[in-house]
C-alpha cells in the first residue's frame, strides 16, 4: 500500500488505523491464513518525519516527557518500518 501523506488530512488516521489492525491480525491464527500482511510504502517520508517533528515538540512544549510522545503520524511511520520487508 502507498501511502502519500497529507498533514492537514484527519481522514489518514481512519486508513491507517484499519491497515495497523489489519497487519496485526494477520500476525496471529486463525487469521494469519486469510489475511496476508501488506508492506506499506510512504511516498513522502520527508513530510512525515516533519510533522513528528512538529507534533513532539508540541507535546514537549505541554509538559510531556519526549520518550512518551505518541501520534498516528508516528503510528504511519512504525508501519512502514515494520512492513519493510514484506
């Protein structure tokens, strides 16, 4: 799956929540039999590592400790890096 990330987009969060539950399902039996794990492919990684970026230094800025900033930008990206080899 290609992925052309658009940071004003709040629709991304939907598609690549359901592609997470999907890949993860596939991990284990019995689905791992009827559905196949997909690699997931970011057409624009530079935008993606920018709005990480962006959203860490918010939550940083509110007081949360950088090594428990958490968003779905960083979920797309764990994805792709864990679906790399497939």
């Amino acid at each position: 799956m290609h992925v052309i990330f658009d940071p004003t987009s709040q629709g991304f969060i939907a598609d690549v929540m359901m592609t997470f539950a999907l890949n993860e399902l596939a991990k284990i039996e019995p689905f791992s039999g009827l559905i196949k794990r997909k690699k997931v492919v970011i057409v624009n990684p530079e935008i993606v590592e920018d709005k990480i970026r962006e959203e860490v230094a918010k939550q940083i800025g509110n007081g949360t400790d950088p090594k428990f900033a958490k968003s779905y930008t960083m979920v797309l990206r764990n994805l792709a890096d864990e679906t790399a080899h497939i």
